[in-house]
C-alpha cells in the first residue's frame, strides 16, 4: 500500500487555533450568563443543557467512534462507496434515536423540568430544547466524520463560528435572556451548523475515498457491528466526561452550588480541550501507520504521544492552580471565588487524563475498542459513584475528589490493558520530572501572590514561567533524543520547525 502523507501536524494547529479561539469565546460567554442570570437560573441552564446533551449522546451512540475507526481505512483503500453507505447510515440512525428518545423526555417533561420557572414549563421550552438536542447529535456524528477524514480544520471553522454566533447572541439580548431564549439561541445555532457542515463534510468523503458510483464493494457489516458493539458502551461511558454531570449533580446540589461548579469545570475543561487536540489529531494517524504496516514508528511516536501529552497537562495544571482566583474572575465575577478549591481538585486531574487519555486513543485506533470501554467505564463508575456519595458530605468540593479517584483508577486499569505503551515506570517518571520543573518555573509567581503583589506583576511572570518550565524539561531530559527526533518530524517544515526544536 503506498504510504499517505500524515495530517497529524495541520490538524494540530488548526485544532489548537480554534481552542484559542473557542476558549475566549467560552470564557465571555460565560461572563454574559454569570453577570446577567441569577444563580439559580444558571445552575438549572447548566442542568438542563447537561440532560439536552445526555439524550444527544445516546441518540448518536458509537456512531461518531465508528467513522473515526474506519474512515481512514477506506480512505487508504479507495472505498468510497463503503464510506459512503457508512456515514448514511450513521446519520439515519441518530435521527430515529433522536426522534425516540426526544418522545420519552417529551412525555416525562413534567419531573424533567421541575425546577424550570413555572411560566416557561410549555411547548417553546420543550421545542427548542429538542432542535437543540437534534441538532447536537448530528454535530457528535457530523464531526466524528470530519475526524476519520482526518479534516480537523473543516470541523473547527464551522464550530467556532457557532460558538462565535452563540455568544454575539446572548451579548445582544443579555438583558432579556430566559431559560427558553437560551435553547433558542443553542438549537439555532447548531442547527445552521449541521446544515452549513455536512456538503461540506461529503465533498471531503467524495475526494479523500473516491466516487461512490466506482466503488461496488460489499459493506463489511459484521466488522462494523463488532465494532460499534464495543463503542455503544464507549458512549454510553462517555456521557459522564461531558456536561452531562451537571443534571446527575442537580439532584444532590443546591443550584447556587451546581453554579460554582459549573464554572471551576468550565476553566478545567477549557485546559483539557488543550490537552486533546493531540488525541483527537493521533488517532486517525495510528490507524493510519497500522494500515501502513510501520510498527516501529507506531511505538516510537505512542512512546512521544504519551511523555508530551503529560509535559503540557502539567504545564496548564500549574497555570490554573497558580492563577485560579483571577481565571474565576474572568471567566465568571467575584461572586463565584468559592470555586476555587474546587478548580485546584479538578486541575489535579489533568496529567492523569493526559496519560490515559493517550493510551486509550491507541486502543480505540487499533481495535482495542473493548479495552478502552473498560478503562471509562471504571473512570464512570467510580465519578458517579464518589459524586453521589462525597458531594452531600464534602459540598461542591466533593466533585473534584471524585474526580481525582476516578482518573486515578482508569490510568491504573489503562496501563494494565494497552497493548502499545511505555513502561509505567517511564510514565511515572516523566510526570515526576515535569512536576519538579513546573515547581521551579511557577515559584516566583506563588511568592509574589504570597507577598500580595499587584495582580500586573503576578500576571507579567507568567510567560517566564512557561518558557522556564520548557527549558527546565529540555534540560533534565524529560523527551528522550529520539523522541525529540519524532517530535521535530511531526511538526517539520519552516518556522515551527524551529519551534518544535525550542520545545523538544
């Protein structure tokens, strides 16, 4: 088979520009809800946006992870017909789901939307939120599509001009926003997005698969339903690393502390979109190599993968710890300094996701579908289970010690089950390293809020940080050569070749 050429890097950079972009977008965002809804009304917007995008996540169950699996592979044979009939049937399916489970909310609207303000319990609630709930689950497949393609840039455009198109809204009626506004605005605009998207996504299946009308080759149906049986837990697992969480919490929290919460895992999550770009952009690209026959390079770039992947997840979880009172501040108000210890618990979590997060997109590239369900599912599992029982005794703070539990059990279960990783030890070993070099770079900055130094100050010693800590772990040898190697010929060609040799 002739040897394609990677999109790992362009997929990089156009999914890391786009999270700069959605971040700022998402903080103001935020900003809009937190000065302009009440707490209450934010916290039961948070629930209710998390049981709108638990219903969305089922209806699109394993269909996103199955075009991710195979797309690439019938890209590299030339088999558009198949991808074709593939994503077809994708799409066909999450529409019924949708349909199904939509009449099921429809009918127990009533206990669904308790806590909903009595004069908006009624038909335009409940039909936005459905066109809201549609429309996001045909983004889910919509995007898995766009990632099997290996066409992250597609995908990002038209998400980050929703985004933008979402937030321009609030901002124009902020003074009038209601529960059923706010699903207006959401369901509208995912809905242009899925419509905006998807020509767009079939010109890209005709040209990277070929013409479908030259392609007579059977469907390989029982290859996609080992699969998808295997990424229907996935999902099903999934829906508690989303917003999801938010209506689970509303049962146990007051929603003036759901709101607290909402925000310390906003911030959180914003570092961990960083933290995914490589993932998302790696997998195809490990199926890619596998398909290709390149065992060695496979290794050598899991081994890279991983030990850069803890190296930034650090990096942001010194950041937000050290800067987690004003990052509270932009992206909410003072009003919501109580998420702070909440913020440092979940931070915590972020190199453990990291290195797991790496090792389970390996199993997912390459048929470990089944393994990568269990490692979730013990990470579910025991989130739910230390949410449950730690929120009513520890308060909004019992969140993030669940968290950590959980993340520390599925890194555990992670290693134990890839058949492609480092040794642990080497693991462990590279997040001590980091750790030791984020200590040193940070110090400066934890003194000077220490000594109460003017916020400009603290904030101006920032970007020596980073570039310290960079340094420090180039200097300790954090990146072995050969991964230095690897890592400068994903990223080769002009000035980020330079770059990646500052960082590498």
């Amino acid at each position: 088979m002739t040897q394609t050429r990677s999109r790992f890097f362009g997929n990089t950079v156009w999914l890391a520009v786009s999270t700069v972009v959605a971040t700022g977008l998402t903080l103001a965002q935020m900003k809009i809800l937190a000065a302009n809804l009440p707490l209450a009304l934010f916290g039961l917007f948070a629930s209710l946006r998390g049981l709108s995008l638990l219903v969305s996540m089922l209806a699109a169950n394993g269909f996103p992870q199955l075009l991710v699996r195979f797309l690439p592979e019938h890209a590299a044979h030339r088999a558009g017909a198949r991808a074709l009939r593939l994503s077809a049937t994708s799409f066909t399916a999450t529409v019924v789901l949708s349909a199904a489970l939509l009449a099921g909310v429809w009918a127990f609207s009533g206990t669904l939307f308790r806590q909903a303000p009595a004069g908006e319990v009624g038909g335009p609630l409940l039909a936005w939120f459905a066109v809201t709930t549609l429309a996001v689950a045909l983004k889910l497949v919509l995007y898995g599509g766009f990632n099997g393609l290996r066409r992250f840039g597609s995908q990002t455009v038209v998400e980050t001009l929703s985004l933008a198109a979402q937030v321009a809204w609030m901002a124009a009626v902020a003074d009038a926003l209601t529960l059923t506004r706010l699903f207006e605005i959401t369901g509208v605009t995912s809905l242009a997005t899925v419509l905006v998207a998807l020509p767009w996504y079939l010109r890209g299946l005709r040209h990277d698969a070929g013409s479908a009308s030259t392609q007579a080759a059977p469907a390989a149906r029982d290859e996609y339903l080992h699969y998808w049986g295997g990424a229907v837990g996935l999902s099903l697992v999934a829906i508690a690393f989303t917003d999801a969480d938010r209506w689970v919490l509303s049962n146990v929290l007051a929603l003036e502390a759901l709101s607290l919460f909402h925000v310390a895992s906003r911030i959180a999550r914003l570092a961990n979109r960083f933290i995914a770009i490589p993932v998302l952009a790696f997998q195809p690209e490990a199926t890619r190599m596998q398909a290709e026959g390149r065992p060695e390079a496979l290794e050598l770039s899991v081994r890279t993968f991983l030990k850069t992947n803890i190296l930034l997840a650090v990096l942001a979880t010194a950041g937000i710890m050290v800067y987690a009172t004003p990052l509270i501040e932009l992206a909410s108000s003072r009003e919501f300094a109580g998420a702070r210890t909440t913020l440092w618990l979940l931070a915590a979590s972020t190199p453990i996701t990291a290195m797991t997060a790496s090792l389970t997109a390996v199993m997912k590239a390459l048929d470990g579908i089944r393994a990568a369900f269990f490692c979730d599912l013990a990470w579910a599992l025991v989130y739910l289970a230390g949410m449950l029982t730690l929120t009513p005794r520890l308060g909004v703070e019992g969140t993030g010690v669940a968290l950590l539990l959980a993340c520390g059990v599925q890194a555990l279960l992670a290693f134990r089950l890839a058949v492609i990783r480092p040794r642990t030890g080497v693991a462990l070993a590279t997040l001590l390293r980091s750790l030791a070099c984020a200590a040193a770079a940070f110090l400066p900055a934890v003194v000077a809020f220490a000594l109460q130094a003017p916020l400009l100050v603290v904030l101006l010693l920032a970007p020596p940080a980073v570039w310290i800590y960079l340094r420090l772990s180039r200097w300790i040898g954090v990146l072995a050569p050969d991964e230095r190697a690897r890592l400068r010929q994903v990223v080769s060609g002009g000035r980020m070749s330079a770059l990646a040799g500052w960082i590498a």
